[in-house]
C-alpha cells in the first residue's frame, strides 16, 4: 500500500490520472469544477504543455490522492501529451457536445492508447458542455455511449459550467482506482458500477426535491 502523510491528513494511495483531448473541449474547466466546485469564467485561455492539480478524495474511508495531469488539447503538443500517459492509472478522454471533430480527436487518442499504453490504464469518456441548448448540440448522447461501448469505456456526459455529473464522473474513477489498488479486479467492470452507482445515487437525491 502506497501510505503517505501530509500535513492535510493521511492519504492512503496516490494516483496519476491524465486528461486529454482537443483544444477548447473544456478539460482545464472540468479539473477546476472537481478539485474548487467552481466554473472558470473565459476568457478562454488554452493550457501551455501540462498543468496538474491534486485532490484527496474519500472513498469508503480510503483517502486517493488523485494527482491529475490537464494536458494541452493543441495539436502541437499532442505527442508530449502522450508521454504523460507513462505511468497513469487513468485516463479521461474529454470532447465537446458541440464540436463533431473534437470526438474524432478522441478516436484517435483511443487507437493510440490501445497501440502504445499498458492495456490496463482505466478509461472514461467525458462529453463536456451538456449545458448547451439542443440547438447548439452536434454529437448526439447516443454517438458519445456508441463510441465508449465499442471500446469498452465508461462513459458520461458532463458539464463544467453547472458541475453536472463532474463529481460523479471523477469519484467513480477514484472508487475503480481504489478497487483495483488494492484488488486488482478488473478496472472496466469497476468503474461501470460506479459510475452507474453514482449517476443513481445522484437521480435518487435529485428525486427527493
Ligand atoms: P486546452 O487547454 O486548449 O486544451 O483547452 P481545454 O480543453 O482545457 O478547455 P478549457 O477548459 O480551457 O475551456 C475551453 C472553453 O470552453 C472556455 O471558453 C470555457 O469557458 C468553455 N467551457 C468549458 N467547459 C464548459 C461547459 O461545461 N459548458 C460550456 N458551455 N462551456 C464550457
């Protein structure tokens, strides 16, 4: 077990996480809704290279020191981006509602994952920006699932700006990090139940209103 003590309290594992997708998708806004419960007001302003956050998450009494690399969606980073892969536990895969290219951006991450990364990094597929009105929406919820389902992902749509589904989304990927640290069971199976959990508990609390 990977223990460790900071002065914010015990931390019972750690865990490399990478963000990636293209540019505007809206990746540094999500890490910033799950580690300050806050939208990062634009002006749009794309992230140079890498930036990382850290957050301690509880699950079921284990402390996950999740350090999550946001990294930079341009296409003249990308092949940096993927030297960040080395080492993680997870990785997300971000694209935008109302952007049909930035899924196929996502398409292209998924073949080089399978070629070059260890086949047991964890996947979730997010699609940002559900707050959009149906207007300005591009890619279907079916499209997104279709994708995650072939490759065997887990999946969910989000939204920076209203927090929606953001937590839920980065505490099941801390529960199937958990599960598989100290289990090591299968991680896709894991953090389908958790994130199918989550997405109940949270129609079950929104139910009681
Ligand atoms: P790079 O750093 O270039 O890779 O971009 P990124 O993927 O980190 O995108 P970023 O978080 O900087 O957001 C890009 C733009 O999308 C900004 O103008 C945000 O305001 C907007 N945005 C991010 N999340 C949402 C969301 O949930 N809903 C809406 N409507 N806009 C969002």
């Amino acid at each position: 077990m990977n223990a460790y003590r900071r002065s914010s309290g015990r931390v019972d594992h750690t865990a490399k996480v990478v963000m990636a997708g293209d540019c505007a998708v809206g990746k540094s806004c999500l890490l910033y809704r799950f580690v300050h419960d806050e939208y990062i007001l634009p002006p749009y302003i794309g992230t140079v290279a890498v930036d990382l956050k850290v957050k301690v998450v509880d699950v079921d009494g284990t402390r996950i020191r999740l350090q999550v690399w946001d990294t930079a969606g341009q296409e003249r980073f990308r092949s940096l981006t993927r030297s960040y892969f080395r080492g993680a536990l997870a990785l997300i895969l971000v694209y935008d509602i109302t952007k049909a290219e930035t899924l196929h951006i996502v398409r292209e991450y998924i073949s080089s994952v399978v070629s070059d990364v260890d086949e047991n990094l964890i996947l979730l597929l997010l699609g940002n920006k559900s707050d959009v009105s149906s207007r300005e929406r591009i890619v279907s919820y079916k499209e997104g699932l279709n994708l995650a389902s072939k490759h065997g992902i887990q999946f969910l749509e989000v939204s920076a700006k209203t927090g929606s589904n953001v937590m839920e989304a980065f505490n099941a990927l801390a529960k199937a990090i958990k599960i598989k640290l100290e289990e090591g069971c299968d991680d896709q199976k894991v953090l389908a139940q958790a994130v199918q959990q989550s997405v109940l508990q949270k129609q079950k609390k929104s139910c009681c209103f």
